[in-house]
C-alpha cells in the first residue's frame, strides 16, 4: 500500500508532463530505489525522495513515509527535516483525521 502512494504521485507527474503531447516513454522519468526509499528524477534531475525507512533527529524520535526532500522546478530545496527548533517537522506528510478515535490526528497509512 505504501508503495501505491509513490506510484500515484509519480504516475499524476507523468500524466501532467504527457498532456503536451509527449508518451511516457519521452518524458524523462525514473525511479531510483535503495533501502532507505525512492527518489524520482526527472530527466536527470531530482524531483522528491520519499523515505521508507526510519530516520530520527535526536535519537529518540523516529520517522517514516514521507516526501524530503522535495525540489522545485529549478532546484531549490522546498521542504526541511528535522529542524534543530522543532525535531518533530520533517518533509512533506500527508495526515487525516480518524473518525473513529474522536479528534485525535492520525498519520494516512499510505
């Protein structure tokens, strides 16, 4: 399931870049898998990382399934992970509420 998530956003990528007439095959795209997790690039260069395996800032705190980093089009950084403030905000995550446990927040197993 987790990995459904990198595809859907991977697969939503190269259908927006196929709508200028080019076929996925021209497009660029490739996945780089490693045991940490996946990184797409886009001819060459880096789009995003999305880290499977657990990281932790401090030791204590350890985190996993989430987007960093992420770059923008001409290749600036746009997310941060584990900032020495707040330890507890990494990269890019995707969250909802879990109506059945009240209004406690829940990460979206994806």
């Amino acid at each position: 399931m987790r990995k459904s998530f990198l595809y859907i956003i991977a697969g939503t990528l190269l259908l927006c870049s196929c709508g200028s007439g080019n076929t996925p095959e021209s497009t660029g795209f490739t996945i780089k898998e490693s045991r940490q997790g996946v990184e797409l690039f886009e001819n060459g260069s880096a789009v995003f990382f999305y880290r499977r395996e657990a990281k932790s800032g401090d030791g204590e705190h350890y985190f996993n399934n989430y987007l960093h980093p992420l770059y923008s089009l001409n290749g600036d950084t746009l997310t941060e992970e584990f900032p020495p403030d707040h330890l507890h905000r990494l990269g890019l995550l995707l969250a909802a509420q879990d109506a059945e446990d009240g209004l406690r927040n829940r990460t979206v197993p994806v």
